[in-house]
C-alpha cells in the first residue's frame, strides 16, 4: 500500500501542485487541471535537470544521493509555494462535471471509445511489457543509481567503475525514474515496465486533450470552416489508433510512445516537442481575452525547453531548432518582431547545456 501512496503522491500530487505555479499567472480561459498537471510535470523535470546534470559532472562519489537530496528540497518548496500562491489567490481550476446523460450522445460514445481504446494501450503496456536491446543500459543505469547511489559511474554492461559517459551523461531521465524507485521502494525494473507507461501514456493523452482544446475551439476558424468542440473526441480517437498502428518500423515515435515509454528518447518525441506546440498555441492563441502573452505560458515554455535536456542531449538541439523555425515564421506572420527576443531568453538554458555538452565532448576528445 505504501509503495501506491508514493507513487500518487510523486506522480500526482507533486506535478500538480509544482504546477500551480504557472497556473495562477494565466487567464481563468487557460486554466484547467490538465494545465496544471502538465506544467507540473514539466516543471518537475526542469527541477530535476538543476539537482542532476551538475551532480553528474562535477561529484564523483554518491552523487545521485546528493542530487536527489536537492531534487527533494527544491519540489517540496515549489509545491508548497504553489499551494500558498493558490491559497493567496484563490485561483479556480475546474473541469466541468461530465453528465451521465451526456454518455448517450454521439460525442458521448466517441469518448467512451477513445477511453476503450485507452484502457487497451495502458492494458498491453503494463501486462505484455516490451524488452530490448537499450533495456540493458537505461533500465539497468536506472538499477545502479538506486542500489549504488551513483549516475553514471559504472558500467552497465559489465559492472565495472568508468569515467563520464559523455554522450549519455546529461541526459538524466533514467536517473529521474530510479528517484521515484527510491521514493516509493520498487525495484527500478519494475517502475520502468509498469509504472511509467500507466503514469506517462495517459499524460501524453492529456497533453493531446489540451492541444485539442485550443484546436476545436468554437472561436477557432480556419478555411471558411468552423472547427467545433463536438469534433475533439473524434481528434482523440484518431490520435490513439495512430498509436496503435503506428508501428509500421523500430523507429517510429508510436514505436518508442508505446514499446520504450520510459526511455527519455520516447518522452522527447511523445511529450516533449508536441509541448512544444502547444505552448506556441497558447502564446498566438486568438480565441483568448486579455491578450495573447502571459507569465505562466513563459514559465511552462522554460520548463518545457529544459524537460529536453533532461529526456535526450539530441533533443536539445532538435527543440532549439524547431523554436527557432517556428518562432521566425510566427514573427514574419504576426509582424511581431519582440517574440524573438523573448523567445531567446527563454532558450538560455538551452544554450548553456548545449555549450556544456559541447566543451565535456571535447575535452573527453582530448584524453
């Protein structure tokens, strides 16, 4: 019972408090659970990437212990200050009550096929657990960090002591999921096969819900054409049966979504840069009153820039250069040359990982 209390508790109560943060600068329009949820999440890894990288580069004994030390420190004062910020503000996060009546119409039906074909993803990802070739790394990095105490300091082909793995070293995901291992006394294995894919395949649903959301709106018009709310579950289900038989190769971002969900590679490709969007949504989205920037929106696009860092170090460079695109064509459309400049700033601890990874290459180059 302990072990489920935990794993709500880091999965669920922490995320959501930590994103309370963002919540209560934005419009009441943008704010929902699922706001508050993912910008936790994203919040919570960007916390994570603070307490690890520079625990990884720069001690050499116990430093996972040391970073998850920190870690804690850092997301028991972030919920905290979001809790007091909700309880100063007294911000509303709501979700509409569905009614049971509601299940007989057509929109109705669709939701209970698009929650049917869920429950089959959860199903097959927990009970048919997939394996392969990369379980003998992230999984067993995963194992070290929480029976060693240490992040990429042995070996886990062999067992033996290394120096630092640069190419996997600032990439820290592996090291976040043997946290929640710790945290709630299961072995890393496990949380890896079974715990991950119930908590981050529902997530990454969540995140499709809310750029549905903004994309089905009744404000919303495209082409002559009106894309009304009743069309979301529709968009829902046709996202899942994309995922279902999206395997047509090993690479394939459906592959690692369902196949690999706790590998940071699949969170890069499944979370990380479809946020990425829909953060630019919400920055441009006309269908909101009281302009189209706000604090909370910049506090979740840093977060999400640094969720990057923390998945993958290749996803850094691929996020930077997808901002990059899309922030140069939304200035030329919109004519709004100062998005380029905020945009920039928000990038900076990109930068500075990038120029960290660049200089560790290069000096291990030189050995």
């Amino acid at each position: 019972m302990l072990p489920v209390i935990s794993f709500i508790f880091w999965l669920l109560i922490i995320p959501f408090c930590i994103g309370l943060i963002p919540a209560n600068f934005i419009p009441a329009e943008k704010r929902s659970p699922g706001f508050v949820l993912l910008s936790g999440y994203f919040g919570m890894w960007a916390l994570f990437e603070i307490a690890a990288v520079p625990a990884v580069l720069w001690v050499e004994y116990n430093n996972f212990k040391a970073a998850s030390a920190v870690f804690t420190v850092l997301t028991l004062f972030c919920a905290a200050a979001g809790i007091l910020l909700l309880c100063r503000n007294g911000i509303i996060v709501g979700w509409k009550p569905f009614p049971v009546k509601s299940l007989l119409t057509e929109a109705g039906i669709m939701w209970l096929i698009f929650f049917l074909l869920l429950g089959f993803q959860l199903y097959r990802a927990a009970a048919f657990a997939s394996f392969d070739g990369d379980d003998a790394y992230y999984v067993v990095e995963s194992l070290i960090a929480q029976e060693a105490g240490v992040m990429y300091r042995i070996l886990p082909l062999t067992g033996g002591s290394t120096g630092l793995d640069v190419r996997h070293a600032m990439a820290v995901f592996p090291m976040w999921v043997a946290y929640i291992s710790v945290r709630a006394g299961v072995h890393a294995t496990i949380v890896s096969h079974v715990v991950m894919p119930l908590a981050l395949i529902p997530l990454t649903y969540l995140l499709y819900y809310e750029i549905g959301r903004l994309l089905f709106s009744k404000t919303r018009q495209a082409g002559g054409h009106v894309f009304q709310k009743q069309n979301l579950p529709s968009f829902m289900i046709i996202m899942a049966m994309f995922q279902i038989f999206g395997n047509v190769s090993i690479y394939t971002n459906e592959t690692f979504f369902l196949t690999r969900t706790w590998q940071g590679k699949a969170v890069a490709g499944a979370l990380v840069i479809p946020a990425l969007f829909w953060v630019f949504m919400q920055i441009y989205d006309k269908g909101v009153k009281n302009g189209r920037t706000d604090a909370g929106i910049w506090i979740l696009f840093v977060s999400v820039n640094m969720a990057a860092g923390v998945c993958s170090s290749i996803a850094v460079f691929l996020v930077c250069i997808l901002t990059a695109v899309t922030t140069f064509c939304l200035a030329v459309a919109e004519r709004d040359w100062k998005i380029l400049f905020k945009v920039g700033a928000a990038c900076i601890p990109n930068v500075v990982y990038m120029a960290v990874y660049v200089f560790m290459a290069y000096s291990y180059l030189l050995k």
